[in-house]
C-alpha cells in the first residue's frame, strides 16, 4: 500500500461478475484486504476496493468493483462496466446452475465491454472438492474455447486468490502498455 506521496502509474478497473453467492465479495475481500467473513451479507451498493501493487517496475492501483446484489440477468447497469479493462467471472464449483449461466454472463459482458477486455473464468470454492459439481476438465474446455483464463480459487483458504488477479493484472498490463 503506497503512502502519500506515492506516484501512480496506471488504474486498472476490474469487474466481478457472476451469479449470486459464488463468492464474489469474499474473493475481492480476501485479496484487497486478507479477510473472509464466513456470514457475508449480499453487498449493498456499487462498491469498489482498490489495491495497489508494483507491476514490471509501474506502480499500479487496482480497482476491483463488486456487484450490487444486482446479479439478476441484465440488472447489472452499464455504469458497472464502463472503463473495465478486466473482468473476473465468478462460478461456484458446487452449484452447476451458476456454471450453466457463465455463458449468459459472458454474453452481457462482450456487450457491454471493450474488445480487449481481459476476462478471467473462475471457479470458486475448491475446497468444497466433495461437493463438486462441476468439473476442471469442462471448465478448461469451456475457457479455451472462449479465449478466457481460467483457475479454480478458494476464498475461504486462500487458495489461489492473489495469482489469478495478479495474472488478470499483468495481462492487462501487457495489453495496455
Ligand atoms: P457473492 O454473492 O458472489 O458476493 O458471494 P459472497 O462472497 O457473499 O459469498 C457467498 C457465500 O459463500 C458466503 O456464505 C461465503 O462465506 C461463502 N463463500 C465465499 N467464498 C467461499 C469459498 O471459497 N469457500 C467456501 N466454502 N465458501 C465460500
Ligand atoms: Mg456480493
């Protein structure tokens, strides 16, 4: 976290999408601030939290939006997508259903996003692994073909959280400069 004085070099604003409960607001919980709270309450409001951290030498603030609560199909506003150069979409493991509607999501976002977004499929909640209802080797598929990253994450452990957005970071990084 820079102090005052510190020089910023690039913004990068991110978007987390997908359907209710995946683990959206936990995942950006646990990489801006290190935390989980097992109750979370739906999210309240557009917010967003912001980090900061050194990419190839450039001081660069990333700031991660949060839904809403507005994760109904089409009910999130354009205004959420606007300037995004990322998009980190969010399915839970153990939920088919909310697997089953990336695709829409991924429709919504392509409409509303520019052509060189970079988009992150994930897969929370891997440690949920007994109760898994979706598995790596269709969502790998689903993201190759797509063009999207993919990694499975857990909020809850920590598990792969930092390294899909510091990848999500540096590939925008790389677009952008
Ligand atoms: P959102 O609606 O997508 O923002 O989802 P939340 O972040 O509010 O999480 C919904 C529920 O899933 C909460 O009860 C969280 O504690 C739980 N949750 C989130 N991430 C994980 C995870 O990685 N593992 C497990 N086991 N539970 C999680
Ligand atoms: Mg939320």
């Amino acid at each position: 976290y820079g102090g005052l004085n510190q020089k910023i070099d690039y913004v990068f604003k991110v978007v987390l999408i997908g359907d209710s409960a995946v683990g959206k607001s936990q995942l950006l919980a646990r990489f801006a601030r290190n935390e989980f709270s097992i109750d979370s309450k739906a999210t309240i409001g557009v917010e967003f939290q912001t980090r900061t951290l050194i990419i190839d030498t450039k001081t660069v603030k990333a700031q991660i939006w949060d839904t809403a609560g507005q994760e109904r199909y089409r009910a999130v506003t354009s205004a959420y997508y606007r300037g995004a150069v990322g998009a980190m979409l969010v399915y839970d493991i153990t939920k088919r259903q909310t697997f089953d509607h990336v695709s829409r999501w991924l429709e919504e976002l392509r409409s509303h996003a520019d052509n060189n977004m970079i988009i992150m499929l994930i897969g929370n909640k891997s440690d949920l692994g007994s109760l898994r209802a979706v598995s790596i080797e269709d969502a790998k598929e689903f993201a190759e073909r797509e063009g999207l990253f993919f990694l499975e994450t857990s909020a809850l452990e920590a598990l792969n959280v930092e390294i899909a957005f510091l990848t999500i970071l540096t590939d925008i990084y790389r677009v952008v400069t």
